[in-house]
C-alpha cells in the first residue's frame, strides 16, 4: 500500500518557482507555501537532494569506514515522528550535522551503492535512513517502504521539479496543489514545478484525467488550485 501523494508547489504564472528571479517581486508570497503546506497536513514531506542540501549544515562526512560493515536495511535513529521530513539522496551526498528540519525528523532515501562511511555518519548525526533500490531510486518501492515501516498515510511532494517530475512520469502523484502568483519569470534557466535531467519528446506521464477539486483566491490575487489526478 502507498500513501496519498499530494505534490503541492507555488509558481509564477509561466510555472516557475524560484521566487527571487519573478516579476513583480512579492513580499508576501514568501510564507504563502508555509500556509498552504500547513492547510493540507500530512504525515511526512518529501523533496530532492538539491532542495535537501540546502538544509545541510556540513560540507562532508568522512571516508572512514566504521569497523563492521552495515547492512543495507532500515535504520531509525526514531520512530516516534508527528512528521517526518523525506529526501531524496541517491548516491548519499548530503552532509547533515542535523537530525531534524524545523522539528521533522529527517529521513534519506539511499541506494544501496552509497558506502558505509556515510551510513555511519548519517547514524552519528541521528538521521534515519532507507533503501529503495540498488543503484537506481525506485520511487514505488519506496513509497511502499514508508507506508509499511512508518505508517505514513499522506506525503506532501514538494520539488524541486526534478524530484517531482520523477514521481509524476512513474505514475505516483494523486493530486496537485498549485498556488499560482501573479508573478512571470520569463527566461531560461530556472526550476519548473515539473521537470527533467534530460530533454524528453513525446507523452512523459501516464496522467489519463485531472479534474479541478478546489479553487480559492488567496490574499494578493494568488490562486490555489487542486486537482485529482487519475494516472493510467
């Protein structure tokens, strides 16, 4: 079983969400994704590697590895989490120095490729760990992995577009909550709410339906919609 996933994101209107390069620039958007994040709830978070580095608070871990080698299984530094915070990291990149991001503890998605060096880092610094695939992420997998080993009902997807166009190509995102500013970006170069590492042609999601569930204007002449996916 997998939990609902609920991908939320706020762009510009050209859907573009590095806030800093948007046209006119909003002063008040800055905690709109907080807000919203809030109002859907959820039992964990869940971004890529590029958005989780920006919480790390160490430039790396070090080579040694520990006197045992480690299995490649589960590691909970806890299980009594309200919400937990889920990151993407492939290859084990990320170097914490945190246990936790605003209070959610942190949880990293690995391959099993990733050394034991950094899985004895990742212990010393109290962040749990799992695997979902050898060498390549398997997202279904993991999405089952969360559900059975944490309970995990309800996963707020949120970028960046990479991660979540990674999600939506294999089928697994059930809604989309989208806030749109009246902003525009308007040039190349910056993150889509849905993206990809290389350029792609022809249908790239299996997405058979959407259908329009709520539409709010926000404070500002922002619109947040959501929508039910269907995927075939």
């Amino acid at each position: 079983m997998k939990p609902h996933v609920i991908c939320h994101m706020v762009s510009s209107v050209d859907g573009r969400t590095w806030q800093s390069r948007q046209r006119p620039a909003r002063e008040k958007s800055g905690n709109l994704f907080e807000v919203l994040h809030d109002k859907l709830g959820g039992d964990a978070w869940l971004v890529g590697r590029v958005t989780g580095r920006e919480f790390a608070k160490r430039d790396s871990y070090p080579a040694t590895p520990p006197r045992e080698p480690l299995p490649r299984t589960p590691w909970f530094a806890t299980r009594d989490a309200r919400v937990w915070g889920v990151v993407l990291d492939a290859e084990g990149k990320i170097a914490w120095g945190r246990a936790d991001i605003g209070g959610d503890p942190i949880l990293v998605v690995l391959t099993e490729a990733v050394p034991d060096s950094h899985l004895a880092a990742l212990r010393a610094d109290g962040v749990s760990y799992v695997f979902a695939g050898e060498r390549e992420l398997d997202l279904a997998r993991l999405l089952e992995i969360l559900n059975r080993e944490l309970g995990i009902e309800r996963l707020l997807l949120e970028g960046g577009g990479k991660a979540n166009g990674s999600f939506l190509r294999a089928g697994l995102i059930d809604e989309l909550s989208l806030a749109i500013v009246p902003t525009v970006d308007g040039a190349r170069g910056g993150p889509y709410v849905f993206d990809s590492a290389t350029e792609m042609q022809g249908p790239t999601a299996p997405v058979t339906a959407m259908t329009l569930k709520s539409c709010e204007r926000l404070e500002g002449d922002a619109l947040w919609l959501r929508y039910d996916i269907v995927n075939g």
